[in-house]
DNA sequence: GCCGTTTTCGGCCCGACTGTTTTCAGTCG
C-alpha cells in the first residue's frame, strides 16, 4: 500500500514549495490531495489500475500524472525536481515553532543558514535580528521555538489528557457563573493523541474563571492570564487553554475551536457558497447574525444536520451530513461487556471477583476473563492445567452472580509458526479466544495472523498491528491480506482500549467496517479500574464510523456466541 | 494545482496575535 509514501511526498513537495515562494493556492492543493490520500479507505493502487486516480477529491490532472508516473516507474521526477532543489536538512527547520517558511527563505537567503546549528548561531551572534522585519523579540522567539523542540515536547496520549481535563472542567464548574463547559479541539473529537487541551466555558465573568484556571494546583507555569483567555502549563509541560465565552456565540465557538481544521475549512467554503460567513462568533448573513448560540444552528443553516465531533475529520462525513445519511455511532451505553481483562491468574492484579463486580458496576451483561497463555511467561501465562482450573473457578463465580455473564477465555500466544499456544481441543472449552501476537514482531506476522483467523476456535485477533503509539511502530505486516481473511472467516478484529495502543487504529478500523469485519473493543485491563478505558477505545470506534451492528460489544451475548458457532460451522 | 447552481477562468477559509511597523506581513490554529 503506497498511499501514506504518496501522501508524505506531496506533503514533502509543499513544504518546499511554500518555501520557495509558490502561490499558497498551489501549495494547499499539495498539502489537501496529501491529506486525503492519507486518509483514502482503499489502496491507491486499486484506483490506479481502474484509471480513477481522478475520483479522488483534490486530485486533479496534475497530480494524478504524478501518481501515476509513480507507481508506473517508482519514480516521481517532479518530486525529485522540487526536494533536491534545496539543502537536504532545510525544510525540517519549519517545525520549529515561530518559524515560517518566509523566514526560513530570508535567513537561508542572507545568512546562508542551512542547518539547526548555522540557526542557533545567527541567534546567538544577533545577525538574525538584524534583517529587515526581524527584531530582537523574533529572534527570541524562534529560540524558544528551538529550545521547545529539543525539549521534545510532542503530543500526549488522549488517556491521560482526558482525565485532565475532567478534573479541571470540575474544579471551574465549582464557580456559580459558568454554564456550558467542555473541551474543544481534539480531545472532543476523541483524537489518540492530543497537541495542547483548548476548555471552553459560557459565562459573563472571564476575568474571574481565568484567574480561577490560572491558580489550579495543576498548573506549573502561568503563560497567559487575560479577560477571556488563560493558558498554561501543566505537570508533564502539557499546555491548556481556557476561553470564556459568552452565551450567544458559544456554539459557534465551540464549533470553532472543535475543529478539525480541515472539516472548518471545508463548513467555510460551503457557507461563502450561500453568500454566509462563519467565524467563532456565529454564522452571519452580512452583518446579521443568524445562529451561533447552539453548535447546531451553523450545520443546519448550511443545510446540514449536526456532526458528532468524532466524525469532523473532512472524511466524507460532509457530504454524508447533507444526504441526512450519517452513521448512527455506538455509544457508551450500547456496551454490553468487555472482551479482554486480565486477572491475577495471570499478569493482572485483580481477582475475578473484582473484575465481575467492576462489569456490573458499569452495567454490563456479560465479561471475558482472558489471562495469558503458556508461552508469555513475562506476564505469568496460564499452563494448560491452570486453565482448567480457571475455568472451573470462572463457572463457580458466575454461578453465584445472576446479573451478568462471567466467560471463559484466553489471551492465546500466537507462535513464530503460525500455530497457537494452546490445543485446539483445550481451546474448544472456552467461550472466547482471543489470539495475539507477542513475540518475533518481525516474523512473518502477516501469515500468522492468518493462520489464527483461520483457526475456527479464535474469536478475535487482539492489538493487530501491535503498534504502541509514539513508541513502536508496529509488526511488519500486510494487514489488509489479514481483513481479508477475517472478512471470509467471520474473525474479529480488536480495538485494543488500552491508551498506549488503540490498536486497530480510527482508519484501519474503519475499513474493516467498510470490508464487512465485525470489531470488538477489549479493554486490555490489568487492574479493574482500568476497565474504565473502554470509552477510549469506543472513542476510535466512533472515529470509525462504526454502528451498533458492527461492534460485538453492542450486540446480545446470544448473538456472538452465534457468530461464533457460524465462524465454527463454516471453518470446519 | 484544483475546481465549477459565479463551469474552462478566476477564484481558492477566517481571524487572532505578534512584532515589526506607521499600515502590515508572517505565523498559527
């Protein structure tokens, strides 16, 4: 699949244009088709091959040349043009916060900076600060800019952004003059990870919530304090942002500042269309304001029904909300249970009487206990005797709790060869058998993962990827051969819940959706409290565009283990 | 470079903030 390398050589080829000076409009086409191909559900080359590279929106004659030189010959001559026209190095100086592309051109112009150290040293030395429309204070900017990427201050994880901001929001509703507050930006849409936290409240007293916000205990550094905004800094160098916002214009802040940045642009366009105007103010036919208040006034005065946040990514979900045709997401209170959650048995540290009481505390029908297998001896895997006995204690304890269903399963090893780590006559026993890799990330993943769907005992393939956000990348696999087989066999694949992993992502799941694969959000939790994490896994789902029927942990305990029997029958 | 209830040219999202400037360019979200 070539679409995320396509996606990153026009980004690339922006970047460099931009640089050089080239109308922003040329620019953006660049950066626009980059994103949706990014994006694109489908590989690329399939389109390439039925001649419909120009169905892809933003891709034009232009560009579609371009792909198809490339994948014709590997090659892309213009991109080779465009990004060896400039010092290997340059353009990724544009990271740096505070400085731009225009100047980057003029310090590379005048001062011959190639480099971050040539940069520093124009710094240092003050000929930066000496070219025109530079100044001293610029100079410091763009050191700060320096110093905060050194630093590696990057993006955090929605798991620990979104307790945060919860505690937070609960501390300034304390305060008698604030109505509406939530998060904005991409904590609301439920993004993996989050670049700063933007809260906004509704309420005629800024000064005072500000000066709230900024004397929090949380806050470490107080950047910003003003009459309707307060930024800071929390443990960890995470940096809130608070607006207070008054009533009439709150939706369309909250609209506003909810993002993404591409679903806005988009909203705009379709606004200008009908002669109106958005801004974070309201919707505005001239000078008069026509909605605002309620975050749905601006979609329905553009003809459109209101867009769950999760969805507001530009990814068809415009055109969906105008046809009245937009999925009906899952929710939490569709949940019926967990799929995986490990006990003391194994590596976790609770019993299996706390994990039951904590699933009905959630309102659950039914939870899978799955420790590990034999071969995961780091996590304490269960030997095939031990299993017995954790079933048998597993029927004990769900004969004495009449309000949900306690099942037996495993989180089974898949083995370098293919085969798993328990027998399939140990594993016939259980209700759920939850099949995942652990080991040996670089061997042959693609077809074991295929001899495990095609195992008729396994339910679900776990963490299919096994990517662990920012820090791995994942198993060298063709993960659209493994959809395929799980799309024929009736497997099911996993949305791991755990913060760290999310894994299948909101793309990858999504097109498991769209290839016909039911999903199955386990929690992966090692501690019951840990099974809380299910809203962020419900989080990718919905990302993902997925309904109730298309999540195993939304239909009856009747209709899975049916699924499953079918899966039996037709595998045999 | 894309795109079309302003169709093959002439547009292309919007505003705040900052720092450099006396009216605006650059950056950011």
């Amino acid at each position: 699949m070539k679409n995320h390398l396509i996606a990153e050589m026009f980004e690339q080829m922006a970047d460099v244009l931009e640089f050089k000076g080239e109308i922003p409009f040329k620019v953006n086409a660049y950066r626009k088709a980059s994103r949706i191909i990014k994006d694109l559900q489908i590989d690329i080359e399939t389109l390439w091959k039925a001649n419909k590279l120009n169905t892809i929106p933003g891709v034009g004659s232009g560009l579609a040349k371009k792909i198809d030189e490339f994948l014709e010959t590997g090659r892309m001559t213009k991109y080779e043009e465009i990004v060896h026209s400039v010092p290997p190095g340059l353009i990724d100086l544009l990271k740096i916060q505070s400085l731009g592309p225009k100047t980057l051109a003029l310090v590379h112009k005048k001062l011959n900076v190639e480099t971050l150290e040539d940069l520093k040293r124009v710094i240092q030395d003050g000929s930066l600060a000496q070219l025109p429309g530079m100044g001293e204070k610029k100079a410091e900017n763009i050191l700060k800019g320096i110093q905060l990427r050194e630093k590696g201050l990057g993006r955090i994880a929605l798991g620990i952004a979104l307790p945060l901001v919860e505690e937070i929001i609960k501390e300034l509703k304390k305060l008698s003059h604030v109505g509406r507050i939530y998060p904005a930006g991409s904590v609301r849409r439920m993004r993996e990870t989050v670049g700063d936290i933007d809260i906004l409240a509704e309420t005629d007293h800024g000064e005072e919530i500000v000066k709230k916000f900024v004397s929090l205990p949380h806050v470490t550094r107080v950047l910003a304090a003003g009459k309707t905004k307060g930024s800071v800094l929390v443990e960890g160098n995470i940096q809130v942002d608070l607006r207070a916002i008054k009533s009439a214009s709150y939706g369309a802040a909250l609209q506003y500042f909810t993002g993404s940045k591409a679903h806005n642009i988009r909203l705009r366009e379709i606004a200008k269309r009908q002669g109106l105007k958005i801004n974070e103010y309201g919707i505005f036919d001239g000078e008069k304001n026509i909605g605002g208040e309620k975050e749905e006034e601006i979609y329905n005065v553009l003809g459109l029904i209101w867009i769950p946040p999760e969805l507001r990514e530009d990814r068809g979900e415009i055109e969906a909300a105008k046809e009245k045709n937009l999925p009906e997401l899952v929710t939490l209170e569709d949940i019926n249970g967990d799929f995986h959650v490990h006990t003391e048995w194994s590596d976790g540290s609770g019993t299996i009487e706390e994990i039951v009481a904590k699933a009905e505390e959630l309102g659950y029908s039914f939870v899978v206990i799955s420790d590990h297998s034999q071969s995961a001896a780091y996590a304490g895997g269960l030997t095939p005797e031990k299993l017995v006995e954790q079933i048998k204690e597993i029927k004990r304890i769900g004969e004495r709790t009449k309000k949900i269903r306690v099942l037996c399963g495993t989180e089974v090893d898949i083995h370098a060869d293919g085969s798993l780590d328990f027998s399939d006559e140990l594993l016939e026993k259980l209700d759920i058998v939850i099949a995942a890799v652990h080991s040996g990330f670089k061997q042959k993943v693609t077809e074991r993962l295929i001899a495990a769907a095609r195992n008729p005992n396994v339910t679900i393939i776990a963490h299919p990827t096994g990517r662990i956000i920012s820090q791995r990348e994942g198993y060298q696999l063709d993960l659209e051969k493994v959809m395929k087989v799980c799309a024929e066999t009736g497997t099911a694949l996993e949305i791991n819940s755990y913060y760290e992993r999310l894994d299948l992502n909101d793309i990858n799941a999504r097109k498991a959706k769209e290839m016909g694969i039911k999903l199955a959000i386990g929690t992966d939790a090692h501690h019951p409290n840990q099974m809380h994490s299910m809203r962020l896994g419900l989080g990718v789902a919905r990302r993902a565009w997925i309904e109730k029927k298309d999540l195993l942990n939304a239909l009856s305990l009747e209709k899975i283990l049916q699924l499953k029997g079918k899966k039996k029958q037709e595998c045999k």
